[in-house]
C-alpha cells in the first residue's frame, strides 16, 4: 500500500475523516487498528511493528478493556483518516458518548462467531443517537466457526429493534480478518484479479485497501467552516509529563495556531471566559501526536498550556468568544476512601507510601480522568476519591498498586441524592446473556440483590437474554458470583441507568470475619483447627499481623483466632506434611471481591505484591472495647 505521509497539515475538511471504533471487548479493535497502521506504513521507519499499538497500558490489556480513549490517525490515498477508540465497558458509558460526538462515522466490529453481544447493542445505540455513519466490519472471519451472514443478520436485527430507519439496509458491510490484515466487501471473497491462491488457508490473498476505502466513500468529511471564529469543544483529557494537561477535540469551526491566545468558557454558566496560550498544538500521527503549526475546522487536536480547561468547556476565539453547548460529564456514583497504609508491613512491598506520594497521584489521576472527583478526607491521610461505577475505581486501585504505590481502601458506597425529601440510588440497567440452565440461578442472585427483571427472551442455541434494572450497590461484587453461576459461560454488561427510589436494604454477608490473634507466620496446624470455622484466606507459611483478616467465620460475628500456633513438639514427624495435605486450598480473593467482602470496620491493603484484608482497628482489646461500647450504647439506647 502506497502511503502517502504529509501528516502536518493543515488538512481541509473535505480530506479529513474522522471515525470512532465501537465494538464488543475483544471483538478485535487493537488488532484491526495495528493491521491499518502496519499496511499504511506507520512502522516503516526505523520502528519494529509492536504488537498492539492502541492498547498501551498493560492493565489494559490484560483484562481486554480499553479504559481511556485513544487516537491515532492513518494516511491513505491523499487522506487523513483519524480513528479514535472508544472504552470498551459501559462504566465509561459517558466517555463512549462524548467521542461519538468528535466523530462522523463508526466503524462497528462484530466477531463472525460471537455475532451480536450485549456491549454491541449499548455502542449501537449510541452511535445512532449521535447520528453517524456506521460501516459494519464482521470481523475475525478466518475463525473456525465463523459464521458472517449470521453476524450480519444479527445487526441488521438489532439496528432494526433501535428504531433506525430503512437507510440501514444500506450500511457498508465488510468482512475481514484484523490478524491477517484482509477486508472482503463480498462474503464469500472473491478472489482479486491477477492475485494468486489462497495460501492464507481458506481466505484469498488481500489487503485492508476494501476497509479505508469504505471509510473514504461513505463516512461524510467533518462539516464546520475554517473562516468562522475558533470553536472548540473540549472532549477528552490527557496529560504529558513535561506539558501537563492536554485538552482533546475536534475544531468545529475556525482556525488555530501554534502559540495562538485563545478563550476558554463553558456554555452554561456565566463566568466570563480566561485567556490563555495554546503552545503547543498537537494533531494526531499513527505513532504519535504531531507537532502542528496551523490546524483547521473538522481536525482533532490536542491543546497543551491552558491551566485548568475541563472536558465540556469551549476553547474559542479571545476576540468572539462564542461557546458551544456544554458536555455532560456523567456524575459520580460511587465513592470510597483511599488512605495511607498502617498495616505492620507497610513500606515493605511498595515504592511510593507516603502521604505526599498519595496526593500527587491522585492528583495526576484527575488531570486526565474524567469524571473522577478527589477529595480530602474527613481525617489526614485520607481522601475521598468517588468515580462512575465499581471497576472506574478499581482499575484506578489496580494501576497504583502496578505502578508501586500501597496503601489501604475502605468498601465502596455508591453516592445516594436527595430528591423533593426522597432517598435516590443509582441503578443500573444489566443485560445478561447465560445458558438456559443458568437461568433461575442468576434470577435468584439478582433478585437478592433487589434487582428487577425487566425482560426475559430466548436469544438462541440455549442461552437466554435476561435484562435487570438493579441498584448499583446490588451489583458490588456481582461479576464473580455471576461468573460462579454461569460457570464463565455467561456474558453480562450494564449501564448506568439513573437515579431511583430507595430499593430497600440488601442483606450484607451475614457471617463475620475470621482476625488473625497475633503476628507471626501461619502454620498448617493451626490453620487445620481454623478451617473448622469458617473459609480461609491464608494458606500455611504466610506471614500475617494481629487484625489481618485470614478468613470467613462461618457464623456471624468476628473470631479472633490463632493461626501461627505451632503444635507442642511431641510428635514434630507426623504433625506438619500430614496436616497440610489434608488442609482445603485457601480462598483467594480478586481485589473486586475483596472490595464486597469487607465491611464498613474493614479495610483493604493494596500493595504491589499483596491484597490484604484487615480490620480497621488492628488491636484485638482495642476492637473489643468498641465492640462492648457499642453493646452498651445500644443497651442503654433500649432502655432509655
Ligand atoms: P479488542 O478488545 O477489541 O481491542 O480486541 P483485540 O484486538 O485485543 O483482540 C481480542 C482477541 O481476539 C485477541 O486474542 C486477538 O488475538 C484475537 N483476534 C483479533 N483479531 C482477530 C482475527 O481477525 N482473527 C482471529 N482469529 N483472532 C483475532
């Protein structure tokens, strides 16, 4: 493929396309974008072609999400396509939302075995509210299984049931493979003129050329008029290490320097707008942002200097400042506490513990992650970090504890609002797709949960389609008990749905914790009399501290426990080999369960090596006079 590299611009509208990537996770949008890099010759220069260029951030990649947006942008037959991820997990449903709206086309990835999956219906429904031009991709298509004329249906089925009119019929359609690089615009492929046999199994020799094309003839080129005063709505965030913030988003009209004054203002409130200089301005490359010296109506930019700017606020001309309608930034739901680490091995495992260490990353987190509120705490130490849904917060937890930070957490509360003298809670709208036997389980769990089944279908080959409205705080937890269920066999997504009526309490894990009774190293023989109460967290040989939590009690209430006792020297020859072997695996606990498990008196201790439980107060006569101060109170209470 003949690139054609003039990547400093300014483009005209007419030869810009701008073009989101909406799918299912895993549907293949990293591959498929590395396969168009590869083809359009962004590795030719002196870069070996790495594997996933889109996915940069190795959490990402490890649990198939994308978490925050990313651009890139191809040069092909005298174009400048940009292609801007979108997150692939609905609780970045709002970011999804706001890229849509910097873009005039979609191009929608369906695998040819997996077909329709419920994230492609919540994509779908957004790229048709945002008006854009879908060209479907079935994808995957040298897959054993691969079934594409389902696929299509499927879609067809589905943009159908969205309301969307008869113009549908004629959305672009493209199969192709993302690992080996070929687009087809027939299925099955017809060999191309003069190209020879298959020698790519079954599929015919190809290129992505039939995809850039689609992208070229049917997506619209931005509209906006270059002579007009600048207007730019500032979309996403990112942050540099030597520039700072970065403000994201396509100019809608106007034209923008390097080094240019600009106004900066949101649309809705009526604070007069602050002056500011873009230096310097950015544009987006296959690699990397480019460097920019003039940029026109229709191309997404990047902004560095202008301290402060925030997604939803208008970056504009300092002369006719003329602000655009603001952007919803979808408010917090859920809130937690993150605090320094006081656990007996802090300082042990991690690099960055300290107080100050804390406040800067935190800090740093808000620079480029929208919708994520940090506050201070109610104590020193503490700050009160609240952001969209349980796994915006726990991927932040995760990439600290990566990065080498530790420190301790609280349970995650969802935030609850008043409304004319009413209680409201978030609820979420959950779309689950399980195996027909799976059925009444996972009713049985949400209903538990105070879920409320909205729908029930058959979605085919045994599985049914089940759709809940549930309250957030009902879903904490939920994916590995859902997982459990379905035996990994299920598929479950949801969406913030809005704010509702109190749904009534959720019955909290009835049986106490199982607390360490002093430091020391567990040994099997103590852990073998442990078990008899409850699920252990430990297994032998590991060091704990007194207030650790090492287990379930199997009734209610804590239980202080010896599990580093080691058995009277007697009979050392039978006593430890014996006694492990008999001992049950230990329960391990992903962070996300750990999060459910504890409780309001408990905490988690996040460092790069280790997810502890604990209770908040460490000192087991400590606990134990809050404990009867509290029985007191409550007595008194009773008899008062
Ligand atoms: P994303 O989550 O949408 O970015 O998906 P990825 O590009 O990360 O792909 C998910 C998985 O599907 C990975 O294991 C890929 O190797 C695999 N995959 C991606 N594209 C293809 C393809 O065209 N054919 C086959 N057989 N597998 C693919």
């Amino acid at each position: 493929m003949d690139p054609e590299n003039e990547p400093h611009g300014p483009w005209p509208a007419e030869r810009l396309r701008n073009v989101a990537l909406i799918a299912h996770v895993d549907h293949g949008k990293t591959t498929l974008v590395d396969a168009i890099l590869r083809q359009t010759g962004a590795f030719r220069e002196n870069q070996a072609p790495g594997e996933r260029v889109l996915d940069s951030n190795e959490l990402e990649r490890e649990r198939g999400i994308t978490i925050l947006a990313k651009n890139t942008a191809v040069f092909y037959r005298g174009h400048k396509i940009n292609l801007v991820d979108t997150p692939g997990h609905a609780d970045f449903g709002g970011e999804v939302e706001r890229i849509l709206g910097m873009v005039e086309g979609a191009l929608l990835l369906v695998d040819a075995v997996e077909g329709v999956m419920p994230q492609t219906r919540f994509v779908v429904e957004k790229a048709l509210r945002a008006h854009l031009g879908l060209i479907l991709v079935v994808n995957k298509v040298d897959r054993p299984g691969a079934e594409p004329a389902r696929a299509v249906d499927q879609v067809l089925d589905l943009l159908i049931a969205l309301g969307a009119g008869d113009e549908v019929l004629e959305i672009p359609v493209l199969y192709a493979s993302g690992r080996l690089g070929v687009a087809f615009a027939d299925w099955p492929p017809r060999p191309r003129q003069g190209a020879g046999g298959g020698g790519r199994g079954e599929l015919p020799e190809g290129d992505l050329r039939p995809l850039l094309d689609a992208i070229l003839e049917s997506v619209p080129p931005p509209a906006g008029d270059p002579e007009a005063p600048l207007q730019i709505l500032v979309t996403t965030l990112d942050r540099d290490e030597y520039l700072g913030r970065l403000a994201i988003g396509r100019i809608a009209n106007g034209r923008i320097a390097d080094g240019q004054s600009v106004a900066v203002l949101r649309g809705d409130d009526g604070v007069p707008p602050r002056i500011g200089r873009v230096q310097p301005l950015f544009t987006f490359g296959s690699l990397r942002r480019l460097r920019c010296p003039l940029a026109e109506a229709g191309e997404i930019v990047a902004l560095a200097g202008l301290e402060g700017v925030t997604v939803g606020e208008t970056v504009t001309d300092p002369l006719e400042p003329r602000p655009l309608p603001p952007l919803r930034v979808d408010e917090p739901t859920m809130t937690m506490v993150f605090m320094v680490n006081t656990s007996p091995f802090a300082g042990r495992e991690g690099s960055f513990l300290t107080s100050r260490h804390l406040a800067e990353r935190l800090e740093r987190e808000m620079e480029r992650n929208v919708g994520l509120l940090v506050e201070p705490g109610d104590q020193p130490d503490r700050w009160r970090v609240s952001g969209r849904g349980e796994l915006h917060l726990s991927v932040l937890i995760e990439t600290m504890r990566r990065e080498g930070y530790e420190f301790a957490v609280s349970r995650p509360e969802v935030i609850w609002r008043e409304r004319d003298g009413r209680r409201e809670e978030p609820l979420e709208l959950l779309v689950a797709d399980v195996p027909d036997e799976a059925a009444g389980a996972v009713l049985e769990a949400l209903g538990a949960r105070r879920g409320e089944l909205r729908q029930m279908a058959p979605a085919g080959e045994g599985r049914s389609r089940l759709e809940f409205l549930v309250p957030s705080r009902g879903l904490l937890g939920f994916d590995s008990q859902f997982a459990a269920l379905t035996r990994g066999y299920g598929v479950a997504y949801h969406t913030f749905y809005g704010y509702g009526p109190d749904r009534g309490p959720i019955p909290l894990r009835s049986r106490g914790s199982l607390v360490a009774w002093e430091r020391g190293v567990t040994t099997a023989y103590a852990l073998a009399n442990a078990e008899q109460r409850g699920t252990l967290f430990v297994g032998p040989g590991t060091e704990v501290y007194e207030g650790q939590i090492v287990g379930e009690n199997a009734r209610e209430g804590d239980l202080d426990i010896n599990v580093c006792k080691s058995k009277h020297l007697t009979n050392m020859r039978s006593s430890t080999a014996d006694v492990a072997v008999r001992l049950t695996p230990p329960r391990q606990l992903s962070l996300e369960e750990a999060l459910e498990f504890i409780r309001e008196d408990e905490l988690v201790e996040v460092t790069p090596r280790a997810i502890r439980l604990r209770k908040a107060v460490l000192d087991r006569e400590e606990r134990a006079r809050l404990r009867a101060g509290r029985v007191s109170r409550i007595e008194a209470g009773r008899r008062g």
